[in-house]
C-alpha cells in the first residue's frame, strides 16, 4: 500500500522489500542473468529494427563504420563516428542486464540511428558525385539516399503525428473525471498495472497495481487484502467474463476502447461497502 500523499509504493523504491541476488552466486542464478541479457538484446534489436519505416535502421548501424574505413575517411570523421557509437554501446549496455522497455530506447537511440543515417547518407552522395561521370552509379547514389531519407521522416511524421494527434493522457484525464462521478474511490488497481497507474494519477488516488492471484475470486480476496475500492478488468483478461459473478464488487461502468485507444475495452468495478 503506498505512504499517505504517494500515488503508488515505487515513488520510495527503498520501502519495497525486494530480494538482493546476485548472478556470481550460482550457475543457476548466472544462466537467468545471460537469458535476461539474451532477451534483452532481443528486444532492443525489434525496437531499433523499427526506427524506420523500411526497417533499414540495422542495416545502416552496421553499414556506416564499414563505409567508414571502406572510404578511408579522415581522423575527424573517424572520431565523429566512435563517439555516436559509444552512445549506442555505453546506452543499451546498460539496459542488457535490467529490463528494456521502448521508452528507454526510442529517445536516445533513435536521434543516435537517424545521425548515422544522414552521416551513411553523406558518404553515399559522395561516392555518387566522385562516380558522376559513371551515370548508374550516379543514379544508384542518389536512390539510396532518397530511400533513407524517405524511410526515417516518414517514420518521424508517424510517431510524431501520433502523439501530437492521440494525446491519450487527455483522454485518460476525462475519463477519470467520468469515473468520479460514478463515485469510484481509491485506492484503485486494475488488470493492467500501467493502465491502472494513468487512472490513479488523475483521479489522485494510491494505486495498487496488478493483482498477481488468478481467478477471480482470488483476485477479489487479495484486492480485499488491500483495501482496493475501484477494480479495472480489460477484456482481454482471463477473468473478464468471470469477475462480474463476484460477490461485494459491483460494475459501474465500461470504458470503450476506442476512447482507451486501444484494441479492447475495460469494465469498472467498485467495492461496496461494508459498514
């Protein structure tokens, strides 16, 4: 349960009581490390694969060193290069061994990606006038660099036109308005922890998280446990169609998907009272 003033218990990540581990204390515990790196390393790898729209981005991580050398660039250009790939190692080196979501990636890695892309670019319109008079090679050049120039921006304009266009959090802000009304209180948990946490934050209520019970009565029992007074169940949960059955928790509402901008609904449960 968070602290009186707290919206949720990791504002003061040292209250949690956490188990301390260590990969050098077992083999066992070793291999779970290397298979966090491994599915970490994974995960970065689909994120920054989609960085542009074609899913060129990889291809020009890899490409612009080699090109480097390929056009024996000179020391600045060298230097240049080293230090915006230090960024990209020194960055998800660090994310291998904890936990790797797009948040942590997308705004330094992507600006990292989109400055090789210019810098590979470059070299190619160069080779592409120094062969001005080859026509093909002219002309292959200048596709090229098109292509990537075309993949990365439209890739820019989507995400950038889904933020400025979706604003999911003023719909969360007036949903969680509708919900007041509806004389839902907190603390407040909810199928989808983070989705949970949005609604808290602007109802100003503590927020509980996810349940880790489950069935639904197992649910009910540990939200009781806590004191939880709202309850949001998505429809894509495995107690969507069984937690309206529970006794004490009564729905009061559904949240359209389209208004979460999502691809499922979610239905609202309330606790009533037991004076």
């Amino acid at each position: 349960m968070p602290k009186p003033g707290q919206i949720t218990v990791w504002e003061h990540p040292e209250d949690v009581p956490l188990r301390d581990w260590s990969p050098f204390a077992s083999r066992t515990l070793a291999l779970h490390q290397l298979g966090v790196i491994v599915a970490n390393f994974k995960t970065m790898r689909d994120y920054v694969g989609g960085f542009d729209y074609a899913g060129t981005a990889l291809f020009v991580l890899a490409a612009t060193p080699l090109l480097l050398v390929l056009f024996r660039r000179r020391g600045e250009d060298m230097f240049r290069t080293l230090w915006v790939a230090s960024i990209f190692a020194i960055w998800c080196g660090g994310l291998l061994f904890g936990h790797v979501e797009e948040r942590y990636v997308l705004p330094v890695l992507w600006p990292v990606a989109c400055a090789w892309c210019f810098q590979l670019g470059g070299y190619l319109a160069e080779w592409a006038r120094f062969h001005s008079e080859e026509g093909r090679a002219r002309t292959w050049g200048i596709v090229v660099v098109t292509f990537l120039a075309l993949s990365f921006g439209v890739m820019a304009l989507e995400r950038g036109g889904k933020l400025v266009v979706q604003r999911p959090h003023q719909n969360y802000r007036a949903l969680a308005h509708e919900l007041r009304l509806e004389g839902c209180e907190g603390p407040i948990a909810g199928t989808k922890s983070d989705e949970a946490l949005y609604f808290a934050y602007h109802l100003k209520v503590p927020c509980l998280g996810a349940p880790a019970s489950g069935t639904a009565g197992e649910c009910a029992r540990e939200l009781d446990r806590f004191g939880a007074k709202t309850f949001l169940v998505w429809e894509d949960s495995s107690i969507a169609g069984t937690f309206s059955e529970v006794p004490g928790w009564t729905r009061v509402a559904t949240l359209d998907a389209s208004r979460l901008q999502s691809t499922v609904s979610a239905q609202v449960f309330t606790r009533a009272s037991r004076d």
